[in-house]
C-alpha cells in the first residue's frame, strides 16, 4: 500500500508531541481511544482568555495514520477559535493526508480528539 | 452464522476450551480431503469451504473476545466493524499511563521484572473482564449485553497491551 508523502511526513517528524500539566486551567485534555486497533490518543489544547487555541499537544499510541492524524491536528488547531477547531472533521484530515479507507478510523479519532478536548475545556 | 450451532454447543460465553478443541478435531475428520478422493468436484469444494468454516469458527470461540463479540452478534448487537471511538475518560487515562509505563520499561534497572510486573497486570485486568462476561452473559438480558459490549472493547485495548509487551519481550531478550 502506497502512503502519501504528507502521512510519511508526519509519521517521520510528529509535530508536538508531549503533554500540558493537565491541571492548568488554560489547558483542555481531549482523550479517545478506537476499540477496532486499540489506539488512544490523547490531544491537549492551550487555550488563551479570547478562546484562540494557542498551542496543541499529542500523545497517541497507536499506527503511523493515527500518529500523522494527531500531528497534522496540532498544526491546523494552532491559532484558530474553539468554533474553528470543533469545524475540523476527519474527512479534512483524511484528505489531507490521503488516508486508506482502512485507516479512516484514525481520522475520526482525531476529529473526536478534538472535540474531547473542547467538552473538557467548556467542563472546566 | 452461529458457529455455537457448528460446534453443537449451547449459546454460553463459559464453554468448556476442552470440548471446543474435541468438537474442532471431529469436525475437520468428517470435512477432511481424504474421505473425498473419489468424490465429485462440486462435494470437494464444498468440503474445502465447510473446513474453512470450520477453522473460522474454531478461532472465534477460542478466544475471549471474539467469543463475547459473537453471542453479542447472535443477540443482534454488532460490534465488529464499529468506528465509534471510546471516551471514557479513566478507562483512558489508565491506558495512557499502562502505555506510558510500558513504553519505560527498557530503561528500568530490572527490564525483565518490569516487563513481566507489566503482563500479570494486564493479564489480571484481562481476567476480571473474563470473569464480568461469564456473570453478565448468564443474566443474558439487553442491559447485561450492552455492559458486556462496553467491555469487549475494554478488553480489545487490553489485548492490544498484551500483544505490545510479548512484542517489547521479543525485541529486548531476543527469544
């Protein structure tokens, strides 16, 4: 199977990988996992008073579509609003990425990352 | 398909491993080649197609999860191709840290012990899901089969956990 150079890309060099102090009140933690392959993701935002997403984190364990997902997520989150991000859904991830349809469900995890995050940021 | 039906077995998650192992053998004896070298094409093939049944079957109840997976099947609720993610945040949060925790192993002062501390933790959360299908299935009513499919894929995460450390043991002892 051929993988596009933008999912190598990613895969190769991950894009911030680490983790905020969960406890920061300016940090949302958005946690997912796929039953299917056993992946868990886990996506942290650092969000500023005007709700712009200034920084983004990822944690995953799981394959190279779910390790590009996440790093390619951090990059389009970075400077957008809650609204913007929450508008990102895995068909942008998986077309940008040229995902397999096999590997699809890794770009609904990233999406539903997202959104995690953004449910424990407005929980907060 | 219910292959508990193949195997001339009830539809129960606590089937003895020992009678599925006897049924399998005695099955593939009836499908096997040899009873069919003077047979037509068309009852070969068939024989060909009922082994691979045979052989799948065998596969889905020997293991714990695909076995819990199929009674939930038979009971109308399908798990196998679902791209639902899970959100449970300390389901999660552990998996992170028995990720995290495994991913430290091979720079541990004792590799080996951590490595094998890591395993009869997982195998023991493997166990205690086991032990929750075998009471939940016994109560075999909707609300059971639904926790019992939450916990089918808990334990594929598990199983996911278990086959990294065999896979880490490999890599760091060479076996």
């Amino acid at each position: 199977m051929a993988y596009s150079e933008k999912l190598l890309d990613h895969y190769e060099n991950p894009r911030n990988v680490g983790s905020f102090d969960k406890n920061d009140p300016t940090v949302a933690t958005g946690m997912v996992g796929a039953p299917a392959c056993g992946d868990v993701m886990k996506l942290q935002l650092k969000i500023s008073d005007e709700g712009i997403i200034e920084d983004a984190k990822f944690k995953t364990y799981g394959c190279g579509s779910a390790i590009a997902s996440s790093s390619l997520v951090t990059e389009w989150v970075k400077g957008k609003s809650l609204d913007e991000a929450g508008a990102i859904s895995n068909r942008d991830i998986s077309e940008e990425l040229a995902l397999p349809p096999v590997k699809i469900h890794c770009s609904i995890l990233a999406e539903d990352a997202i959104k995690a995050a953004i449910e424990d940021y407005k929980a907060k | 398909m219910n292959y508990f039906e193949l195997f001339a077995l009830p539809v129960s998650f606590d089937i003895d491993t020992g009678d599925l192992k006897a049924k399998y053998l005695e099955l593939q004896r009836h499908v096997h080649p040899d009873n069919f070298a003077n047979a037509t094409e068309r009852e070969r093939l068939l024989a060909v197609q009922k082994a691979a049944q045979i052989n799948d079957g065998f596969d889905v109840l020997k293991h714990i999860d695909s076995r819990a997976q199929h009674i939930l099947s038979i009971n109308g609720i399908e798990l196998a191709h679902e791209t639902q993610t899970l959100k449970d945040p300390m389901f999660l949060m552990q998996q992170m840290e028995l990720r995290e925790t495994l991913e430290d192993i091979p720079s541990a002062s004792d590799p080996e012990q951590a490595l094998m501390d890591f395993q009869s933790e997982v195998d023991g959360y493997i166990k205690s899901i086991n032990r929750l299908f075998s009471s939940l299935f016994q109560q075999a009513d909707q609300v059971s089969f639904e926790k019992a499919g939450d916990e089918v894929r808990k334990l594929k995460f598990m199983l996911k956990l278990s086959q990294e450390a065999v896979a880490l043991e490999d890599k760091l002892f060479d076996f």
